[in-house]
C-alpha cells in the first residue's frame, strides 16, 4: 500500500478544476494508494511520463486533454507526492 502526500496549494488547485478533473484525480489517487506508480505506468489513459529539465525527477498523469497532475516518488517509504494540478503548465515555480 502507497501512501499519497499532497504539496501545500494543491487542495486549492484542485479546487479550481473542473468537476470531471477532480473525479479523475481521485480515480488517479486510489491506483497511486493500491498500486503505486507502477499502476499509474499500467494505465495507458493516464499517459504517465517522466519530465526533464526543472521538473526532472518527477512524474506526469494526465487528468484530461488539458489538466495533469505532476508528483514525484519517494520509494524509501513507499509514498507518491502530489507536487500539482495544473492546465499543462510544465514550468517549475519558484
């Protein structure tokens, strides 16, 4: 069993998306808890990649056409941290 930590402002970030996203992201988060991200990978429509540049060492899950949930992986402890939701929006804030 994974455990699945959200990053501060994600809750509102969530918020601010659309119904249909937040229902995918909950879908998202319940294969994370069971299966990690091997179980995102397994999963074709989340078209799970890794990202390079800023963002290198984290993951992307799309939600919808436009939305993706952006996490990176700690395996020591089995646990999935949810970085963002955003609109395709890749650049690392600072």
């Amino acid at each position: 069993m994974w455990r699945v930590v959200e990053a501060v402002g994600v809750g509102r970030q969530l918020k601010r998306a659309p119904r249909n996203v937040q229902d995918k992201y909950e879908f998202w988060r319940s294969v994370a808890e069971l299966d990690g991200p091997m179980g995102l990978r397994r999963l074709s429509g989340f078209k799970d990649h890794a990202l390079k540049g800023e963002w290198q060492g984290a993951r992307s899950s799309a939600l919808s056409r436009q939305w993706r949930v952006i996490y990176a992986v700690r395996g020591d402890d089995l646990t999935v941290c949810v970085l963002e939701v955003n609109p395709h929006d890749y650049r690392k804030k600072n």
